[in-house]
C-alpha cells in the first residue's frame, strides 16, 4: 500500500472497514500440550512492546479527501506515524478502531486542512497527550471514548481544535464538563452531549454565544434551572432557531419546579418529543410533563400554602420584633427617660461647673410630716431613684439650722415645698423661701415646686407667691394619696427642667 499510495493521484475515497485483522478473545483447542507454568498473558502497558520501532512515513496520494477506517479488529501497534502530503484531506473516521496502542501521528500543520474527525470507540486516554493541532477541524464525534477519563486527569482534548462547529461527546460516562474544556469554543453550534451522567445542564453552556443545537437525552438532569431557562429564550430570540432536545431524563415536577414545567409549555425554541418528557410527581408516580400541564392548577395548588405559611411567620416575627421593644420602651419610658436626662444634665452642668450633693430638698409643716414621710419620700427615692435631703434627718444636731438649711438648698437641684394650712408656722419656713429666692435668682437651683396638700391654691403663702413665675404648683390630698396623674405631674417636672 506504502509504494503505490503516490501512484494512485486521482484517489478521493478510501475506505477500510469492518475488517478483522485478527479476532479477540480467540478459543483455540488444545492440540499443544503446555505446563502452565510456561504462559503468561501480557499486562496491558506491554502491548505497545511489539510495535514497529521508529517512525514510519505514510505519504498521502495527493487528491485524497475522504479516509474511512472503522470497525477494524486487531490492528497491530505502530509506535510513530509520520502523515505526508495531507493538504488535500478533509474527511478521517476512525471510529471503533481495535487498538491498544495509538500511534503518534505527525502531521505538517501547514497541510493539517482536515475538517471531520471521528474518534468514537477509541478510549482517549491512548492519545490524549498526543493529540496535534487541528486548525481547520469543525467536526469532532468522540462517542464511547472514556472521555471522563481526560475529565479526571484534568487533560483538555479540545485546546487543539479552536474552531470547532459540531462536537458529539455521547455516551462518555461524564458526571460534570469543567468551564475550561469548552469556554474557548466561540464558534461551537451544535453539541451533543447525550447518554451520560449529568445531573444539571454545565455551566460553561452559558458561555458558548453561537450554540444552536443541545443534545442532553438520556442523562440524570431532574430540572432547567430559570438562569438557562432565561439563556435559552435568549438564544431562540435571535435569527436561527434553538434546537434542545431533553427527552430520556427524569425530570421532576414538584413545586420547587413548577416553573420549569410551565416554562416548557411558554417557550419558543425548538424542543424533542413534542414537550413531553417522563416525569416524577412528589408522592413519587411517575407521569409525564403533558399531563401535568393539563392538570397544573390542581396538582400545584398546594405549593402555595407553603409560602403563605412561611410569610405568616415572617408577619408574626416581625410583629413580635417590633411589639417587644416597644412594649420595653413604653413600660419603662420614665426610666429611660430619667436616664437620658441624667446623662444630658450632667454633662450641661460639668460644663456650667455645677456640683449636686442631692437632688431634691424638701420643706414642709407639721400637717405635711405624715405624707412626706409615708408617701413623698418613697415615691422619691424608692420608685424615681433620687437623692433627698429632710431637715428632720438629714440636720445634724450641734450646727446652726440656719447654715444646715442654706447649705442644703445650694446643694440641692430642686425644691419641694409641701404646704399645708400651718406651713408658715414652722419657726424657719420664711428663711426657707428666702433662700430658695437667692439660689433660684444665683441659677444654682432649677427648680422650685410647691405641692398644695389639701389647701386652695389661693391659700398659698404671700411669701411664695412672690416668686410665683419660677414656681411651679400641684394640687394634692392626703386622702387621695394614689393620685396618679399629680404624682406623675411632679416626677415629670424633676426629671425634665420646665
């Protein structure tokens, strides 16, 4: 064949299939008796031991296009093929070619014009470190070629073939495809990806702008997701049609993939199997896409109790969010309050070098003793937190009552005058409002209250009256001592200066 290849010039056509060089697995009967000691069966990497040594020249006649050698059995091992004069071929199949060594095969790139090439039934791992560049290649069928095993060595078959338009990768036992097998294929149209093990449409589909045919029959694949749902009306949009062919996958129609299923019936790319596709139903019946559409309302009215349920909850969480806190702030309003004013207040005075030794001083008659002591001051220190100075336990015996009282009200924040009907009695009640005069009139005390206790307010003493506009009154009993609304008038008016 070797020395009349160049003599057969007008050659186009050669093929040389279905041709059993020798047969597999052959049973021969016994007519040698041998110990058994004396075979052994070749491992597999001791094939390739028997091929011819060095690189053997093929020159190619010089119109050849088309080179068909399939279903040969028992090829013998060559180690190099050096391909000579190949401009003019276009067309190589070499699909289920027995061999368990693949030659390297060497050819001029400049000559490399081939266009289809057919490697199905040749397991890739015999020359996927050897592959040459195919820069003119659109067609590459690799059906039945463990191209998972290229997957799981991290090899890309396709790096040599850059402008590839068709690319068959049926039945490969491929479970994913990684982005960087295929991302570089910008003018792939047409992908066959049939008979394998994928769960979810590759990612890296996504990424191949001119595809125009998408083989998935036969895989694993339980839904579309709507991100390709989405990219396949996208590409059925433009001027040729988008072909997706799905039929022989299991798909899923519970309520996680109505969409899906709604989409197959809204959609206007081409699709197999007249959009009717085996589908698995929730309790687990198996029916088919076509059915379910027919009977979507009533086999997914249910989905949407679920997402009721779930923004009930979220209503009643958010209600709860927001109730809480409000219901903390209005319960203990006052105190928060108090302790946003202390804070305030003491930075005003820090400023204005004010120093409290109490907050409150209190004056009051005879007929007031009782209240003070069994309502007023309670309220005060227990419930309102404040500091209070009595003169009737606050006085030390032995010191001037006059300096005790002066020097109390100047320590003091606040004022509280208790009167009753005796009030201006008591031996110092008048030298008590002079001096709240003085402080009120130096600025050092804030405030000046006068709890009417069981008296009018025209009652009041004239003294008092004299500083009438920086006094503020409230209006008491002793028989009504849960007054509530006074009793929150006058805590108001300590905590907040007006």
């Amino acid at each position: 064949m070797l020395t009349v290849s160049q003599k057969l010039s007008n050659l186009k056509i050669f093929d040389f299939s279905y041709i059993p060089l020798k047969y597999k697995s052959a049973n021969y009967l016994p007519v040698i008796d041998f110990k058994l000691n004396q075979l052994r069966f070749k491992r597999e990497d001791e094939i390739c031991s028997d091929a011819v040594i060095g690189p053997l020249d093929i020159p190619i006649p010089p119109r050849l296009e088309f080179v068909r050698i399939t279903h040969v059995l028992g090829a013998p091992p060559l180690m190099k093929l050096n391909l000579q004069n190949t401009a003019s071929l276009r067309y190589l199949d070499m699909s289920y070619y027995d061999v368990k060594c693949f030659p390297v095969v060497s050819i001029n790139e400049t000559e490399n014009n081939l266009e289809y090439l057919d490697l199905s039934g040749i397991d890739c791992k015999l020359y996927y470190k050897n592959i040459p560049f195919f820069r003119a290649l659109k067609t590459l069928i690799m059906r039945e070629a463990h191209v998972y095993r290229a997957v799981e060595e991290n090899l890309n078959l396709f790096i040599y073939s850059p402008n590839l338009v068709k690319l068959d990768l049926s039945s490969n036992n491929l479970f994913t495809i990684p982005s960087s097998f295929l991302k570089h294929l910008k003018s792939l149209a047409n992908l066959r990806l049939s008979h394998n093990y994928l769960n979810n449409i590759p990612s890296v589909i996504a990424d191949l702008r001119n595809l125009r045919f998408l083989d998935l029959t036969g895989n694993r694949i339980f839904t579309v997701f709507s991100n390709f749902t989405s990219w396949f009306d996208s590409q059925g949009t433009k001027k040729t049609t988008f072909h997706l062919q799905l039929h022989g996958n299991d798909f899923s129609c519970s309520c996680e993939h109505q969409d899906f299923i709604r989409w197959l019936n809204t959609t206007k790319i081409t699709l197999d199997n007249v959009k009717s596709y085996k589908c698995r139903l929730a309790n687990g019946s198996i029916t088919t896409t076509q059915i379910v559409l027919q009977n979507f309302h009533s086999l997914f009215s249910n989905c949407y109790a679920t997402t009721w349920l779930h923004i009930g909850i979220s209503i009643i969480i958010s209600a709860f969010i927001i109730i809480l806190p409000t219901a903390v702030i209005f319960n203990f309003r006052w105190r928060i309050i108090f302790f946003c004013y202390r804070k305030f207040r003491r930075i005003v005075e820090n400023n204005m070098n004010l120093s409290y030794e109490y907050d409150v001083f209190v004056s009051y008659g005879y007929d007031g003793y009782t209240w003070v002591q069994a309502t007023l001051i309670d309220k005060l220190e227990a419930d309102w937190s404040l500091s209070v100075c009595l003169e009737d336990r606050n006085f030390v015996g032995g010191k001037s009552i006059y300096e005790q009282i002066a020097h109390a009200i100047s320590r003091s924040r606040h004022i509280i005058f208790v009167v009753t009907s005796d009030f201006m009695s008591k031996p110092f009640a008048a030298y008590e409002i002079d001096q709240a005069k003085e402080a009120k009139s130096c600025r050092s005390l804030q405030k000046v209250i006068i709890v009417a206790l069981d008296i009018c307010i025209e009652d009041i003493p004239t003294d008092l009256r004299s500083i009438w506009s920086d006094v503020s009154v409230i209006e008491l009993s002793q028989n009504n001592s849960d007054d509530q609304l006074s009793l929150d008038n006058l805590r108001t008016r300590l905590l907040l200066n007006f």
